[in-house]
C-alpha cells in the first residue's frame, strides 16, 4: 500500500458529482452547514442543472437558494434504511454530517451509548445509571464475536480476552466528563468475571479494589465531570495459561499536583480530602484534629465543598475496606491519613509579611504544631526554612530570607511534592499487593488516559497532554492500516494509493533534538531562567521555519501549535515551575528526616520516558481503541450537542477513520448478505444459476457499469463510498413496482367483488318480486287443500259410527292391558335369564382362577417334597388350611361350572328328567374324586409335619454360626470398601470394565456382597429389558432383608455405601447426561421405595395387601430419606447444568438468527468489520436442532425411568433458559428488533409449542415461560404510532418489564423504506403509562435461575416378589423373604 502523506487533517466530506446527480430524483436530500446544528438536512426542491444555485427546500418548510460550486456539491444524506447503523462505516455515504447525524440518532432516539467506528468504540456519555452492565448482559456477551451483538465496552473487552494469544491492550480515551474512568472500570470488571479462578485468592476482587482506591487520591470534581480522573491509568492484568487472572500491575502518568493547592470555582481537590474531613468526628480520627473542608484552604478554594448525591463519610467507609482487601493493615492506613491530614493543615499554616524582603511564621502557630506532629518532625526548623531558601556557592553558603508570595509559593510547593510522593506510595503498594508468584502467561492492559485538551487557558499540564495523545494518534493511524491491509490481502483485493495525516511532524517539533521540551528542559537548568526567556528562544527557532508553530498576534506571552486534532494556543507562564517541580533544598532535608519525600527531577523528563515506555509496551500488543465523547457541557442525559461533539470527533481520530474508509471500500458484504438483501433485483435466469457467488458477480456487473465502484473478494464484495445507497434506490423501486402491482390486483379484486355482491343482490330483489304473485295463488290452494282433507276426514267419521262406541273404546282397553302385561313379563324373563348368564360366567372365571392356584399349590407341595428343602414360612398350618380350603371349593365347583356348561348346551335339546339323570351321575363321580383328593391332602399334611419338625430343629442347631458368619462378612466387606476395588473378591472385580457405570457401591448384606455396576445395570440395557428403578429396587429389597434381621449395623453399612456410591459414581460422570438420568430416576425411585414401605399412613394410601406385608418393621430411615432427597437435588441440579450446557449453544442461532418462513427475511447486512478473530467458522444451528436436542433429552429422560412429574419440571426449566437467552439476545441485537424477525420468532415458538403437544406437556407451565418471549415478538409486529396502540401495548405487555419494553422500542429497526421508526414522542406516551409500574428495573432476565424442584411421591406399582433379579447376582432369594 502506498501512504501518502498530508501537514493537515481536514475532514472532506463525500460531494456530489456530475455522474451522481442522477441519485437526486429519488435521494434528494443533501447536507449543508449551519451555525447553529453544525449540519443540517435540506430537501433539492428542483433537479439540479449544474447551476451556480441549487433550490433547497429546509425541513422546517422554508425555501432557501443555496449557493453551490458546481465542482464540490453538498454531501449527499444517506436512506432513512441505512441511518441507526452499529457501525459508521457501514454508512454508504461517509462524511461528517452522515457520522454526526447517525449518532445522533443513536444516542437521542434509540437511547444507544455505544456506536462502532471500524474498529473504535465511540461511548457517549449518557449522564444517567443504565441497566446495562450486570452479570446477566457480562455472561451474554462472554464467547460472542464481536458484531454479532449491539456495540458495547464488554464486546470490546471480549474481543480483546479471545485474542490473549498475544498481548493485548485496551485505550480508553476521552476529554474529562466523557466518562473514561467508568469505561476502564467496567472493562476490567468483564476481565474479573469472565476469568473467574477456582482459588480462593480472590485475585479479582484485589484487581477490582485497586479503582476506588485510585479514584479516592487521583480524582477531583471540576466544572466538566463530577469524578475526574486526574492522571492516567495503565492496569496491566496478568493471566496464566488457563486465562484467569493472577495479577496486576499499574503505571500512572502526569498526577495533576497544582490541584492540591488550587482549585477553580465550582471545583474540588482531591476525593480523599474531602472523605477524611467528613470522618473527622469518628474516634479513630479524632487525633488528626481535623475539621469540616470549609476550614481549610485547600479544600474549599473552589466554593463548593459538597457534590449533590455523593456521600464522603460513606465513600471513606468503602475506600478503608478497598484498603484492607488490598491486605493494606490498618497502621499503614492510618499512616496515609496522618500524611494528608498534615497537607491539609500545611495550607493553613498562616505566613506573614516582615517588610518587603522578609516573610515569617509564628512558632506557635497551631496548625504548623500539628503539621510538625503528625509527620514527626522539628517545627523550628519547619518555620524557619519554609520563609528562607539557602544558596550555595563556590565559595560560600547563603541564607536568603524570602517574600510572603514566596513563601507561600514554597509552603505550595510542599503540599504538591508530599502528595505526589503519597500517591506514588500508595501505588506503588497496590502493585505490592497485586504481585503474584507464578508465571505470567499474557496479559491485557487497560490505558485510561485523558484525551486531547483545549481550553481558553491551556499551560503545561495541557501541553503535555496533547503531546501523549500525538504519540496515541500516530500509533493509531499505523495500526489502522495495518488492519486494512490484513483485510485487503486476506480477501486478495489490490491496495490503492491512499493519503493519510501523517503527524510525526508535530511530534518531532515538541520533542525532537532542540525541540520545544527540550528548550525547555535547557532553560530550567539555567539559574536565572524565565519563562519569557524559553519563549523568546521558541520563538526564534520556529517561527517562519516550523509551519506547525505560530506566535498569536495579540500576544506575546504564548504560542499556538497545530495538533493533529486542533489549533492550540498555549501561555508559557509557570511552564519553568512546574517542569522543575522542585523543592527548596533545606525544606526537603527537613523531610527526609521525618522519612516524607524522596528525590525530584525534571516533570519532562520523566513525562517523556515513562511515556515511551507506554508506547513500547502499546507496540508490542493487539491495541483496542474506546473513544469516550462528551455530548453536552450541562451533563444532562441523552442530550445531544452537535458543536461538542463533532469537536471531540475531530480530536480523538474517529472521522480521521472515516476519512481513510471513505476513501477506498468503506461498505463490505459477503456474498451471502448480498444475495439475500439483493436477490428481488436479478432475473429468473440469473437465480436459476447454482453458485450464488457468480450470482453475485453477474448482478452486479449488469447493475453497476463502473467496476472501479466494487471489488470481489474471496468471502467478501468491496463497495465504494455511495454504491450500496444506489442499490438500496434500486432494490427500493422494484419493492415499490411490486406494491403497485399487487394492489392493482387486489383493488381489482375487491371491486370485482363489490360487483358480484350488487349483481347477487339484484337478482334477489328480481326473484322476490317476480315470484310474490305466484306465491300468493300457492298459498292459497294450501288453504284450500286443508279445509278439503279436513271435510273429507270428518265425513269417514260419520260414515262408521253405526257401531257401538262404547264396545270399541272397551275393546281398545283390553287390547292395551293384555300387552302392557305382556311386556312385564317379558321384561322380567329377560332379566333372569341375564342374571343367570352372568352367574355362570362368574363360576367359569372363578373355576378358571381357582383351577390354576390349586396347580400351582400342587406343583411348589411336589417340588418341596421331593427336594426336602420346604422352608417353614411356606409351610404354616396357616399355609395348610388354606391349601385345603382352595381344593375343597374347587372339587366343589368344578363339577357344579361343568353342569352349568352342559346344562347350557343341552337346554334347547333335551327333556327335563334326561337332565336330572345325567346330573347325578356327575355328581357320584364328583363326590368320589373328592374323596380320594382329601386322602392326598392328609398324606401331604403329614408329610409337612414330620419335615416342619426336622427342619426346627436343624435351625436351631446353625442360628448361632449363622450370626457369627453374618457379623465377620459385615466387618469383612467395610474393611474392603477402605481398601478399594483392588481389594474385593475376583467375582465383583471383573464387573468394572462392562459398564460406564462402574462400580456404584459393595454392599454388605450379612453373607451378601454385590456390585450394582453389574452388566446388567447398563442404563440402555434397563430401560429396555427391565422395570424402571431396577437398581432402586434391589437396593431397597437388600434394606429390607436386613430390617428384617433387625442388624443396625449392617443397614448403617449399606445404606451409607450405597449413597457415597451414588455421589461417586454422580461425580466421575458430572458430564454424561444419560448417566445422570439414570441415577436421578433410580435415587428418585429407592427415595420412593423408603417412603411407600416406612410403615407411615401417608405413604401406604395405595399400597396393595401384599405390599403393606413388606413394610420395614424394625427401623425408622426418615434421616436417611433427607440424606437421599439432598442428593437427588444436587444431581438434579446438575443434570440441568449438563442440558443447559448442550442446548444454550443452539438457542440464539435457532430461535433468534434462524428464519423458519423462508422468503421474509428479518435481517438486512449491516456491513460491519469483523475482525479475523471474531470470524465464526461453525455450522449455523436451525430450529430443527434445538428441537432434535430437546427430543434426545425427553426420550432419555423417558428411557431412565424418570417421573414424569420431574420430567416436566426439567422441560420447564429448559424452556425458561430458551425464553430469557433469546429474549436477552434480542435486547442486545438491535438489528434483530424489527416487524419480519417478530414474525420468524414467533414461528419458532409455535413450532416449540408443537412439541409440547406432541410429548403431552402441555401442562407442565414451561408454554408460561415462553410468554415473555411471545410478548415481544408480538411488540415488534404490533402497530406502533397512535395513542390506542400505546394502551394496548401498557395492556398486553404485562409480562415484560418497563424497562425491557422502551428498550425494544428504542432498538426497533425498519428492514425496509416501507417501514417507519418509532417516534420519540410515541415512546414517551408509553413510558408515561408505564410509571406506574412497580416492576423490576433489570434489563435482562436471569438465565441462571433454576426453579425450585420437587420431588413427587409415587407409589411403585411393583410387588418385590415379583421383581426378576439379574441371575448374575445371585440374589433370587430376597423377592422370597
């Protein structure tokens, strides 16, 4: 690239040309200069010829003829469709009025502080507490590109934390009053919360204490900015390799001491002095005998002690716990106070005039006592050299008396160097503090330093200023070409000839060899040296030979240099003074003794170096650049003042940036945007082409003639300066071309319409005339008809009456009762043959059931016989009369259910007595089985005894060994569990590598001992082979086998083994979500299992029989239950953290960025520069993934087993986490508020509703957490201009916050011309309607608030005994207790 150097840094403005006036017809507005607004908007009101006039016509409606140089033409004022930009440099047309007017709108109407500059962040100042810097907005910005999001300090800051790679640095700059200190601040609050470290060093909190600290010594109140900072700042913040901070460091630069000794009207000293006067009274404070700041000198100078809604006393509360979580003791506090309290009576100490030559101080003048106290030092020799200096000579030594003014110039001099000295200490121990022992790994460094400075007096202090921001400026303008041409070759687009302001001129006249400071640093040496003297040498080294030098002509005691920003005209008086910045020799020697300064040397000097080592250190980083504007001088909020602001626009290097953009490809879009915003304007046999970037190329080429007006690149097209302002004029008129059509189709539609409504209606009247005669004749013959069938019947009546009516009426009478009779008995047949139908069903089904127990009884009596191994508890005399009952009323029945069969099948066939034969010969049969069936039973019955009784008395005999045995395995298996799995028996060891579940817990069951990380416990293998809660259940079947040998010892055993076995194997998966699942289901499920059979009424309302027989008998578990509930809310909790985790990622891009109705696109390019670490190389998710993932988390959870109650408390809180990123997003993305993406949002909420229908969750509330989410999607589509819509919105909104609601208001964006803003007046009527509400004044919704969980009760439906065990563990006889 070719760099071409200018001595000026005028801001051309883009002009019109003869080729453009074509723009006119449809961009007719231009800008041009007024006195008052800097620039103001006018209409061409005739097309413009190439005359000497051009015809405007003013918004205020006045007519003005407005002179014109046909070869430079007002700028041209780019589309309402482009105004509101993040970036100005997207702006098609760039120039001042186009930057100036842009931001206006920003910051005034859309409430928007931060604006982009390519790849500065203008901050306005907005003089106001903005909802905008909390966690919530921290945490939605950490990981985001920068332009992904609305501009703002933390895209900054994380831009810079991606990038840590290299070194980076942050330059906050900005005249005082524009807010610098609160930028830094907020900047490196971003580094401590995003860097959170897991130590608890709380470095963060250390880096964090270092501002008010800072702030409470080096800042001030003055006329412009109630909290000044006073000096620079440069925070180095260390990271290592993990990037969390684990260190500071800080440099500060030009401590402005002349203001401990004055202070303009209105102004204050130092924050500090002012705390410790208002603390004065406290005991701790008493002994600096201090009073209010009206009594001393240096605090009340500038009239005004007090800053309206600041409160000293409880600011010094803060500074001392800054102090001490800096780990700064309390001496060495109270040390720094005894120090500024002795400046503040050094400025009372009252020096007197003694003739014309001489000066004194009284001895016993009170506040040089306590002066002399607190430091420790001689009060006589104090007095004596504070109104005498010694001169030394090569001969001899010369005590000179001084005046009062120099005497008070020395007592100055003091305070200002003891001060300094103080503030250098207190930094240099917050460094101390802030040290850190391991290595640093990078490290970001935040500069906050004031900006260029002008003002109606400008002196050294000023001087210097400037002269550090030139060095920023010609820093800045490298590193701006730098980036462009990285961006330039990473796209291979040819580079230009481009001019630039090149300053290094100005810097070589300040600081160059015989350059201004060092003149001055020449004559500050000399004994008798002036300021008059240094200015009379500036003046005959440079005028007329420096252009950058003047000399004003109505003064001889400045000089005026032209900075890169501005004119400067300086007054050289005290120049020498306070370079020197010295101390009378004998005075500091009486300091040193009380251990107070320390050495002193040329302010220039020492300004030059450490101000190259700032630029060494800047060099050698990734720079970051916030530029702070002031908007107005009154510090009203969201007040605009045009003149203030392009001043400071000028100054800070913002429209030299602009300047440059404008001058080669200031607009950049990738193919991608291009084809979607520009795709209405090509052809049919253009889209129909498969490669959209040849689309691309094609379109442009037959759109634009001038291929000097674009560049293709390999992602990206380069527009020059007003292209993308024509194509948006294009692509407007064919929108425009497509509404006429439409509504000529539709307006012909609706008469078309009208017209057969009018023809229908006709025909109808026509009809109804023409048939009301017709009509009438047909009514007419009805009548007639009916009076003739009415004849007709009466006439029939007559003709049969010679029968007797009487006898027919009886007749009738019986007729009725015989079927009325009739029908009683057949209601009654029907009803017993039914009744009879129904028993013998009944006897079939009980025969059935009946016939199948006894089976059973038979089959377990033959196998326990046989084996000898009965067990008593099956065998009861219980067990016995039961067994004998069933075979009794089954021999009973079964002949009695086959009669009934027989009978039914034989009824229609035979006679009656064929039947009773047939029964009885049945029942013989019958009564015989029964007789030998009851020999069995007896034979059976005495068997049992005789096993029954061998059995007792083999029990008795093993009862003793088996207690023993039981009690060493316990002792045995504890002392395993200590010792590892390395240590269990091979059996249990060889489990491990099966499964990821791994070992759970080994639990001690008396001789029992068993892994639940078995093979057969594998979380898929469960669900599909198994009951839900397997392992639960076993787990409870093995507490209650020892309740019921009533061992404490041994259910303490396993119940702790198996809840540390649930926390750890819950810890070595904290990652794996269907691991989680499954142990959340089966920690639910044994919780449920303790509670159903605790033996509490509560719990047993819908046990069956069976299961109120295995209820625990001998234990209460309530404390293990509470145990057990704390654990399932500690997996649930993070088994939410793991959805959270897996689906956040896909919600913003799905919900938000994702446009599920194709062809209504809700987005428009906005251009912006990213930068190469903010390109986004990542799949972009869809709807359809956040709808996948969900599915995955519902089928998992379903699989596991897990209530469906937690089911859908987890859905809801999911879909809490979908509505607030999303909504949260919105809030920060002004280029998503606009009507179409209102539209595509609420598509995507109806599809999420959709599968809330589809998995019957409906009502699981989690549709209610979408409402606020809904609400503002249905805001952004919702008419917004007159005073009914501003009711129904205050009406409708209900579950959005006033302040969420001016915010989508303020950040509305019309996609197209079609489209108007929001109004500034419209918004006011809302937020007048919205006063009174009494709602949260918090921007964003807090993403990580969970809701309380609990935990259903739900009776398992499972009988123990009918629990199938895994045969691999061995455990078939605990469903047999």
């Amino acid at each position: 690239m070719c760099f071409v150097n200018h001595s000026h840094c005028s801001i051309p403005c883009e002009k019109l040309t003869y080729s453009e006036c074509t723009d006119l017809k449809s961009y007719n507005r231009v800008w041009i200069p007024d006195p008052e607004e800097v620039w103001k908007s006018a209409e061409i009101a005739k097309d413009y010829k190439g005359d000497r006039v051009l015809q405007l016509l003013l918004e205020d409606g006045t007519e003005l003829d407005y002179p014109v140089d046909p070869g430079s033409l007002p700028p041209l004022r780019n589309p309402d469709i482009l105004v509101g930009e993040n970036d100005l440099t997207a702006l098609s047309y760039l120039h001042e009025p186009a930057v100036l007017h842009n931001l206006r709108i920003r910051f005034a109407e859309s409430r928007l502080i931060y604006t982009y500059s390519g790849i500065i962040l203008v901050a306005m100042n907005p003089y106001k507490q903005l909802p905008i810097y909390g966690d919530a907005i921290i945490h939605a910005y950490s990981g985001q590109n920068m332009g992904d999001m609305d501009p703002h300090i933390f895209a900054v800051a994380e831009e810079a934390y991606k990038q840590m790679a290299r070194n980076q640095s942050i330059i906050v700059s900005g005249e005082s009053g524009a807010g610098k200190t609160v930028s830094a601040r907020y900047a490196m609050r971003y580094f401590a919360t995003v860097s959170k470290s897991s130590s608890n060093a709380h470095v963060e909190d250390k880096v964090l204490a270092s501002n008010p600290i800072t702030e409470a010594v080096g800042n001030a109140k003055t006329t412009r900015n109630d909290n000044s900072s006073r000096f620079g700042k440069y925070t180095e913040i260390s990271f290592d390799e993990r990037n969390q901070i684990i260190g500071a460091n800080m440099r500060t630069y030009l401590l402005e001491k002349s203001r401990v000794v004055f202070q303009s009207e209105n102004e204050r000293n130092y924050h500090i002095f002012y705390q410790l006067c208002a603390s004065a009274r406290q005991s701790e404070f008493r002994h600096l005998k201090l009073g209010s700041a009206e009594e001393f000198n240096y605090t009340r100078m500038g009239g005004n002690t007090v800053i309206e809604g600041v409160n000293d006393r409880a600011d010094m509360v803060e500074t001392r716990k800054t102090f001490t979580l800096l780990g700064l003791r309390e001496d060495f506090q109270m040390d720094i106070f005894k120090i500024l309290a002795a400046i503040l009576h050094l400025g009372n100490v009252q020096i007197a005039a003694v003739g014309n030559e001489r000066s004194s101080v009284g001895e016993g003048d009170g506040h040089l006592m306590v002066f002399c106290e607190l430091l420790g030092l001689e009060c006589s020799k104090v007095a004596q050299w504070l109104c005498n200096r010694k001169i030394v000579t090569s001969s001899e030594t010369v005590v000179k008396p001084m005046t009062r003014p120099q005497a008070i110039n020395a007592r100055d001099a003091l305070a200002k160097k003891i001060y300094a000295h103080l503030f250098n200490f207190i930094v240099e121990r917050i460094n101390q503090a802030l040290q850190f022992s391991g290595k640093q790994h990078t490290f970001i460094g935040v500069l906050d330093i004031y900006g260029f400075e002008t003002f109606d007096v400008n002196s050294f202090e000023q001087f210097c200023i400037n002269y550090a921001n030139e060095k920023l400026q010609q820093q800045f303008n490298l590193h701006v070409f730098k980036l462009e041409q990285e961006e330039y070759m990473r796209e291979d687009i040819p580079w230009a000839l481009i001019d630039f302001y090149d300053n290094q001129p100005v810097i070589d006249l300040i600081e160059s060899k015989m350059g201004i400071l060092e003149l001055l640093d020449e004559e500050c040496l000399l004994p008798h040296g002036t300021d008059e003297n240094w200015l009379q040498k500036l003046y005959n080294n440079f005028i007329n030979k420096n252009p950058l030098f003047e000399k004003p002509r109505m003064s001889n005691t400045s000089f005026v240099i032209q900075h890169f920003a501005d004119k400067v005209e300086y007054k050289c008086e005290s120049f020498l003074e306070k370079n020197r910045d010295t101390v009378h020799d004998m005075l500091v020697e009486v300091m040193r003794e009380g251990k107070v300064c320390g050495a002193s040397g040329s302010e220039c000097c020492s300004f030059r170096s450490s101000l190259y080592l700032l630029m060494e250190t800047l060099n050698a980083t990734t720079p970051h650049y916030v530029r702070c504007i002031k908007p107005n001088d009154e510090k009203l909020p969201f007040e605009f003042d045009s003149k203030r602001v392009v001043q400071q626009l000028r100054a800070c290097g913002v429209l030299e940036t602009i300047r440059i953009s404008a001058q080669s490809y200031p607009s950049r879009w990738t193919y991608i945007e291009f084809y979607s915003r520009y795709g209405i304007l090509m052809t049919q046999q253009e889209l129909s082409f498969s490669d959209k970037k040849e689309v691309c190329k094609v379109v442009l080429h037959r759109l634009i003639q001038d291929s000097n007006q674009y560049q293709f690149g390999k992602t990206k097209i380069f527009f020059r300066a007003g292209q993308v302002a024509y194509l948006e004029k294009l692509r407007l008129d064919k929108l425009r071309q497509g509404c006429i059509v439409i509504q000529k189709h539709v307006r012909g539609w609706l008469q078309r319409k009208k017209f057969l409504r009018e023809r229908q209606a006709a025909l109808v009247i026509q009809q109804y005339f023409r048939g009301q005669r017709t009509v009438r004749y047909a009514w007419a013959a009805i009548v007639i008809q009916k009076h003739c069938r009415g004849y007709l019947v009466r006439s029939s009546a007559v003709t049969g009456s010679g029968a007797d009516p009487v006898h027919m009426s009886h007749n009738l009478v019986l007729k009725m009762l015989e079927e009325h009779k009739a029908m009683i008995l057949q209601k009654h047949t029907r009803a017993w043959l039914a009744r009879r139908r129904l028993q013998n069903i009944r006897r079939f089904v009980l025969n059935i059931q009946l016939t199948y127990r006894v089976q059973r009884l038979q089959k377990r009596l033959e196998d326990q016989v046989g084996t000898r191994m009965l067990p008593q508890h099956l065998l009861s005399p219980t067990d016995l009369l039961y067994l004998h009952r069933i075979l009794s009323y089954a021999v009973m029945a079964t002949p009695l259910q086959d009669s009934c069969c027989d009978l039914r099948n034989c009824h229609a066939h035979l006679p009656h007595s064929v039947l009773e034969s047939h029964f009885q010969s049945q029942k013989d049969c019958y009564e015989k089985e029964i007789e030998a069936l009851n020999f069995k039973v007896v034979h059976l019955s005495q068997e049992i005894s005789r096993l029954q009784k061998l059995f007792r008395e083999e029990n008795d005999i093993n009862e003793s060994i088996r207690h023993e045995v039981t009690r060493l395995t316990s002792e045995n298996m504890v002392w395993s569990l200590s010792l590892g799995p390395q240590s269990w028996p091979s059996s249990y060891r060889h489990y491990s590598g099966w499964s990821k579940v791994q070992f759970l817990a080994v639990i001690p069951v008396g001789s029992l001992s068993f892994s639940l990380s078995a093979p057969d416990l594998k979380p898929r293998g469960v669900v599909v082979n198994m009951i839900p809660g397997l392992p639960a259940h076993i787990l409870f079947m093995c507490v209650r086998y020892a309740d019921s040998l009533n061992d404490a010892d041994m259910l303490k055993s396993l119940m702790n083994s198996a809840i540390n076995g649930i926390k750890q194997v819950v810890k070595d998966h904290s990652e794996d979500f269907e691991m989680l699942s499954f142990w959340l289901s089966n920690t639910c499920h044994f919780l449920n299992c303790l509670k159903q059979y605790s033996g509490e009424e509560e719990f047993m309302k819908h046990n069956s029989l069976q299961q109120n027989k295995n209820c625990l008998n001998n234990f209460d578990l309530s404390e293990y239950r509470q145990i057990l509930s704390d654990v399932a809310i500690r997996i649930y909790h993070q088994f939410i953290i793991i959805m959270e985790n897996n689906i956040q990622p896909m919600i913003v891009p799905g919900l938000l960025e994702y446009e599920s109705l194709q062809g209504i696109s809700g987005l428009k390019p906005t251009g912006f520069r990213k930068r190469s670490s903010s390109i986004d190389d990542t799949d972009a998710y869809t709807m359809t993934s956040v709808l996948q993932q969900l599915s995955y988390f519902y089928s998992t959870m379903c699989q596991n087993g897990l209530d469906p109650e937690l089911v859908r408390q987890a859905v809801k809180q999911l879909f809490f986490l979908i509505g607030a990123v999303t909504l949260n997003s919105l809030f920060l993305r002004k280029d998503m508020c606009s009507c179409r993406k209102g539209m595509q949002i609420r598509c995507n909420i109806s599809y999420l509703e959709e599968w809330l229908k589809d998995k019957n969750l409906i009502n699981s509330l989690a549709k209610e957490t979408l409402e606020p989410l809904s609400q503002a999607a249905w805001l952004l589509q919702v008419k917004k201009t007159t005073d009914s819509d501003a009711e129904e919105i205050y009406e409708r909104c209900s579950s959005l916050s006033a302040v969420q609601i001016i915010k989508i208001l303020n950040s509305y964006t019309p996609i197209d011309d079609f489209e108007k803003r929001v109004t500034p007046s419209f918004v006011r009527k809302v937020q007048a309607l919205l006063n009174n509400r009494g709602d949260s004044s918090q921007l964003m919704l807090d993403t990580k608030y969970l809701f309380q969980v609990t935990f259903p009760f739900t009776a398992s439906p499972h009988a123990l005994e009918m629990i199938q065990i895994p045969s691999s563990f061995k455990l078939g006889f605990l469903n047999r207790l």
